[in-house]
C-alpha cells in the first residue's frame, strides 16, 4: 500500500542530517536500521550501509534509485539455486569451458 500523497515521502531526518555533516567526496559509510527511508537527491552519491537483517549491505546511492526505498536494494533473503544433478553437471561444463577460455587468452597473450 502506498504513502498518501498528502504526507509525502517517509523520509528519515537523522540520516538526512548525517549525510549534510558529511563533506563531498567522503567515502564514510553511514549505517541505518531504517530500510523503509525513501531515497532522496540529497543522498546522490553517498555510501550507506543497509541492515538486511543480519549485516549492513553498502549501497552507493546514484540518480536512478532517488524515489525508491533504501530496503530495495538490500535484500533479506539469500539465493540458493534451483536444481540437482542437472544443474550441476551445467554449472561444471560452464566452469570448464571459462577455464578454456582463459587458457586460450593467456596463450594467445604470450604469441604476442
């Protein structure tokens, strides 16, 4: 369900305040609980640390995330990928011909 229009965008103060602290060009990570903080121009260029529950995921905010939420872009859940004994035998041929590849680029690297 979304915001009312009304109340505008869920924006958090403190987080707000802390990047205004921070000079441009510093890399410091800010870290914050607060996932539902929609993304603002203001927060353009700026490294956050977003609490996926467990650790902080660094998330450098660019222009297209502005109007977002920071908790879009930290997810909760890890992947593990679908499949048995198909799935392997897929993944190691994949494996196999990328080593191929790479024999084939360092040769080719040393004719020159």
């Amino acid at each position: 369900m979304a915001r009312s229009l009304k109340k505008g965008p869920y924006i958090n103060e403190k987080l707000i305040k802390k990047l205004q602290n921070l000079k441009p060009g510093d890399k410091t990570v800010i870290k914050t609980w607060d996932r539902a903080c929609t993304i603002t121009p203001e927060m353009v260029g700026h490294t956050i640390g977003v609490h996926n529950g467990r650790d902080h995921i660094s998330v450098l905010i660019v222009e297209n995330m502005v109007g977002h939420r920071l908790g879009e872009f930290s997810p909760t859940r890890k992947f593990v990928t679908h499949g048995g004994k198909i799935a392997k035998e897929q993944e190691r041929a994949e494996a196999q011909k990328a080593a191929d590849d790479r024999e084939k680029a360092q040769v080719a690297a040393e004719k020159k």
